[in-house]
C-alpha cells in the first residue's frame, strides 16, 4: 500500500482511489467548475493547521462556516462514521487556495488529524477573479452532502462580494443572470415563491456601500484569536452578539450578577456586599453585512445600559428611595472590545496584529448612517 494513496483518518483506512471509482472520468469532478479543471486527488497536511487559520478565510464564499452544520456537529460525525469518501471531498487550487470544505477541515483540525482527503483544482486567472471564485465556492457547495449544503445567504454574501469588487454590476438584471446561469441557484433552491428575486433584491439592498462583507469566525475560532491579544486573561467573557434584546439579558443573569453577588463576597457583620472588579465582555458578531454587526452591537450596548439602569432603580425602590440618584460610574460590567470582523476603519489591520475594537469606533465604522455622512463630508 502506498502512503500517497492510504491513510489513517480517526483511525480508519481512507483510500483516495475511492473517489475514482465515486467520480469518475466525466463525472461530477469534471462539471462541477466553470473554469476549473481537476488534476489530481490528495492529501492535503493539516496536522500543523489550527482552526483560525488565514488559509481557512472566505470572504464572499459562505456566509457562515457554521450555517448548516458546525464544525463540532461535523467533528462528532467524524468520530462515529469517520471520512466518508462518497460525498465530494474538499477542494483546493494549485495555488494551495481553498476553495470548499472549509467545516470539514476545521473538523479535522479539531480532532487533530494529520491529513485530509482533497480534490485538486486548477483555476484558470480572469479580469473578475473575485466572482469566479465565489461563484465557484457555491458551485461546489452543490457537491455537498444534504447537512452542509449552502444557504440563502452564501448566495447572498458571493453576489455583495462580487459587487465589492467591481466583478459585478450592481444592475437587477446582471444580478440575476450571475445568480441562475452561474452561480446555478436552480440546484440549492426551488424559485415557485419567488426566492430567486429575493435573494437578488437582498444583495441590492446591501450593496448600498462599500465593503459590506464581514469577517465570519466561529466561537472557537475568535477564542483562539483573543488569546493572543495583548492584556488576555482567561476570565474574560467571550459573547456573540446574535439576537437582539435577548443577548444582554443572559450576559446580565448569567454572567454579571452571579459575578457580583457570589457569596463569598458578602460581609455579614457589616450587612453589605464587597465590590468586586466588573465582569470583562468581549464580544464578537456573525452577521453578514457591516450595518447588520454594528446595529447588533449597539443594540447590545443599550439594551445592557438599560438592565443596569433598571436594576438599580429597582433596587433604590426596595429600600425606599434611600440610594445616590445618580448611577454609580464604574458599572460592574465592562466590554474591553470587539472583534475586528468589519472590512472598515482598519479593522483588517487590527485582526491581524491581535486588537480588539472599542465598542464606539466598532459601532460608527459598521453604521450605514455613519459611512453616509463620512461620504457627504468627502464631496463637501
């Protein structure tokens, strides 16, 4: 047996002569790109990778890695099933680009596997090199096993990325034509209620500005990341920043009070309670577009200011209004910062040496109003 051809993954036999037999000469590996050729099957070595690798990005080819199915979901199936050489494996250019299979490798990363299986692809160069690789990514989503097949917003996020790059006209009509002819919705999604239409009139409206796209990390990923921020400590709260009015109340419940009001923090001889430093909130947004994040954010900001307001008068209220009126400036909470995930205000910059972003200047760079007025400010 050679090396080149068998491996262990999970500690199961894996044959890449299997795809041969799955996909054949003429087949789906020769079809599946508009202007990609296969070349070979392979290992591909990982064992060095972690998951918030930069060759793992994918601006503008899947909103979410985790959209379908996560990575830890995809990382159990693994354990029961192992590598499952029937499904399309994960694709990577002869550039060493990645242009698919991205869940699956960070899978495969999580599980410490040295090696995973992957179909190489050479892509020809074009003057639209941006849509020819989103294009190709959802493409090769059709490839995929029903649990990590790609969502409406993929579409969404590979036509604003196309348009972000000038590969694309910000026209209904081109839109559309990319969108059925060759991106092939018509594979992932039925247009009898009109889906087609929606997914273009949603990439219009998100195209307003520019840069709308917005870095896309899971949890675990942004973890590894803020480890290596300087001033780290380990009991910082990591927090995504996904459902309005419901995110602040849990950080309030779950995380401040019980931070503040432990009991071991309680003097029972002078009846009150000791102040402890506030609880440290980092925060972090997986949604697809600049204004989206920072609408989040803001809302989290408020709804959280607003918790603590109340909570305070309510206490004022239950011991007869015999408290200061005036809230207590240092607060028991403090957000030290977000996660660079804009392609604004020099966020990439900050994500690549490890800086967080004051809440403010995050808020400003991702608000739609704000970009307006900076824009005004420009022609003036």
């Amino acid at each position: 047996m050679s090396d080149n051809i068998y491996k262990e993954f999970m500690g199961r036999t894996v044959c890449l002569k299997d795809y041969d037999t799955n996909y054949p000469i003429g087949s789906l590996r020769d079809t599946l790109f508009l202007k990609g050729t296969w070349k070979q099957w392979k290992w591909l070595f990982i064992g060095d990778w972690e998951v918030n690798d930069p060759r793992l990005r994918n601006l503008g080819i899947r909103a979410t890695q985790n959209k379908n199915i996560s990575s830890d979901e995809m990382a159990y199936d693994f354990e029961l099933n192992g590598f499952k050489t029937n499904f399309f494996p994960p694709v990577i250019g002869t550039d060493g680009d990645i242009r698919g299979g991205r869940t699956r490798i960070i899978a495969a990363i999580k599980k410490k596997q040295q090696w995973i299986p992957v179909a190489v692809y050479y892509f020809e160069e074009t003057g639209t090199p941006t849509k020819d690789k989103v294009t190709e990514g959802l493409r090769e989503q059709h490839a995929h096993s029903p649990l990590t097949r790609s969502s409406t917003d993929d579409f969404v996020a590979a036509g604003i990325a196309s348009i972000d790059s000038g590969d694309l006209k910000r026209d209904e009509n081109d839109i559309m034509n990319w969108l059925v002819n060759e991106a092939q919705v018509a594979l992932r999604f039925s247009n009898e209620v009109g889906q087609f239409k929606r997914i273009v009139n949603l990439i219009i409206d998100a195209t307003s500005e520019k840069n709308n796209l917005t870095r896309i990390l899971d949890r675990d990923q942004w973890l590894e990341w803020l480890k290596q921020v300087n001033g780290y400590s380990s009991d910082w709260v990591l927090y995504k920043a996904a459902k309005k009015q419901t995110d602040s109340k849990l950080v309030w419940c779950d995380h401040i009070l019980p931070n503040e009001l432990t009991p071991e923090l309680f003097v029972p001889k002078e009846g009150k309670w000791q102040i402890k430093g506030p609880t440290k909130i980092v925060l972090y947004t997986d949604k697809l577009t600049a204004d989206k994040c920072s609408d989040y954010i803001q809302n989290f900001k408020q709804d959280l200011d607003d918790l603590y307001t109340k909570s305070y008068s309510l206490i004022d209220s239950n011991l007869g209004g015999t408290l200061n009126k005036t809230l207590p400036s240092v607060k028991p909470y403090q957000i030290v910062g977000i996660c660079p995930n804009l392609h604004r205000g020099g966020q990439d910059e900050l994500y690549d040496n490890f800086q967080l972003v004051d809440i403010d200047t995050y808020i400003h760079d991702g608000s739609a109003i704000s970009n307006a007025l900076k824009t005004v400010r420009l022609v003036a």
